[in-house]
C-alpha cells in the first residue's frame, strides 16, 4: 500500500465524491472512505477506497474515530438536507482537533445569495473552515454536466432537452470530473492552500446544448421547456417534498437571471483548459452509439 498522504473522503459512495477517489490515488494518496454502514463500505471499496471508516456527520464523536492519521479532508454536503450546515461544521470542527492539516470543502457557486437557502447553507461550513487552522480549499462550482448525463436516457428517448426554465437562459456548467482534479490537488499540493475558487467551464442557453447533443447524435434534439411538476414527474429526482420546494426555488432563480460563472480560476488550478461541454457530450453519444451497436 502506498505511504502517501491518507485523505478521509465524504461521500465515497456517491455519484459526485466517488470521483475524487482516482485522482487522490493517481497523486499516491490513501483514501480512507467515510460510510456510514457497512453495508456501503464494498461500494467504497469498488470506488477505489484503501480503508473504510464507519461514521456519521451528525455524530462528532464517531468523527473522531474516523480521523487519526489523516493528513486531508475532502466534504460534500448531502445537499437539501436540512442540517447540512451543521454536518459540515462538526466535520470541521472534528478535522481541526484531530490535527488534520488540509480541508477541501465542494461547496456550491454564489454561496451569500440568499435566495437560493440551500447555497446559503454553505455558508456555515467555508466560515467555520475561515475561522480555523486548517488549511482549507472551498471549491464553488457551478451546474454540474453529469446532470445532463443522467438526463441523457430521456433526452434519446424522447428526443428533447427539457428543463424548467427557459429554453434561453444561460447557465454556467462544469464537469465535476475537473471539479475532482482540483479536489485531488488541493489535498497533495500546495499550491491550492487557502484559495476559494469559482470553478466553471462556459455558460450555454439549453438551444446551444440541444445543438450541441443533435450534432453527436445525428439526429435532431429539440429544446423545450417544461412546467416543474412536469420536469418532477419526467425526471424523478430522489427527494421529498421540502427539497422538491428548494429545487423549485433554484429553477424559478435561473428563470429570473440565468447562473453566471468564469473559467479563470478552473483553467489557473488545472494548469490546462477545462473539459468542455462539447466533449462531455460526445462521450454521452459514443457511449449511445455503443449500446446500438451492441443491441443490433
């Protein structure tokens, strides 16, 4: 096993922090995986996980059996929940007793705007890391790609990019994979220390995107929009009724004034360009073209 840096990653299991988990690895560090049941401690390690901690945000004291010998901390909220703040804080809190020396917090673009309650609970968690010793990192990207991704069945199916708000409004994207990249360097540099980086890669109005997926496929994909209980009913998301009411508000807040985001800073941590909109998109279609191959 490798003697690098061991990094406690929230998350593991998940379809977002499970992407640090190769990178951390690439630069040569342990990751050691917080679950909070057994039963999740096989995905970790399908992950990539080298060590598997049980532990709870809501409990600080299983935190702390998570935390010796850990050199970094990567955090992602469970998002919509509604002691996400106070999570972040006892995770925190926990990393600076137990003398951790690096924090990477995925926190969430436009953390102060107090319209959209689910960014502002971020807000907490980048104070708590100000007001300590650790040397953090608090990552603000933007609408993530993948959700396009898992998007992606309906729009072939249906042969339509639907979201609940206009067809023109802009909103800026990022592949969480480039999210990670910076995530991962952060906890084995440091040249990140201390930095708070707006982390987008473009901003596209849902026409361009359609154009974008009709290209890749060949095939024409139409632009629409849809009410939001009609989105709910076609997409499903995995939530209840209050996270239902805050995603309603973060789609009536784009509506109004789209989500603005700049490159600068994602380009500056990755030392290259980020990946683009257009080659997330072609991997979707090849992957499409694929499975036609295979089912022909």
């Amino acid at each position: 096993m490798s003697k690098g840096p061991i990094v406690l990653v929230v998350g593991a299991t998940g379809k977002y922090a499970r992407l640090v988990v190769p990178e951390l690895r690439n630069r040569g560090a342990v990751v050691r995986a917080l679950v909070r049941a057994e039963s999740r401690a096989q995905i970790a390690r399908e992950n990539g996980a080298d060590q598997i901690s049980i532990g709870d945000l809501r409990d600080p004291v299983s935190l702390e059996r998570a935390l010796p010998g850990v050199t970094g901390v990567f955090h992602i909220g469970p998002v919509f929940a509604a002691d996400e703040a106070r999570m972040g804080v006892n995770l925190v809190q926990a990393a600076e007793r137990a003398g951790v020396k690096k924090f990477v917090f995925s926190s969430v673009i436009q953390p102060t705007n107090t319209e959209l309650k689910h960014h502002v609970a971020k807000v907490p968690v980048e104070s708590a890391l100000y007001n300590s010793r650790l040397q953090y990192t608090i990552l603000q990207p933007v609408n993530f790609m993948q959700n396009i991704g898992m998007a992606w069945p309906a729009i072939v199916s249906k042969r339509a990019f639907a979201e609940p708000f206009p067809a023109d409004v802009r909103i800026a994207r990022v592949d969480y994979r480039d999210v990670a990249e910076v995530a991962a360097i952060a906890l084995t540099e440091e040249r990140l220390a201390f930095a708070t980086l707006q982390l987008s890669a473009g901003m596209y109005d849902r026409r361009q995107i359609a154009a974008m997926i009709s290209d890749e496929l060949g095939e024409l994909i139409e632009a629409r929009e849809l009410s939001f209980n009609e989105w709910v009913a076609v997409a499903r998301p995995p939530y209840g009724i209050q996270e239902l009411q805050a995603l309603a508000t973060v789609y009536a807040h784009y509506s109004r004034y789209g989500l603005g985001g700049n490159s600068v800073s994602l380009s500056a941590a990755l030392q290259r360009e980020p990946r683009s909109l257009r080659a997330y998109i072609r991997e979707c279609a090849n992957a499409t073209a694929a499975q036609r191959a295979r089912d022909a």
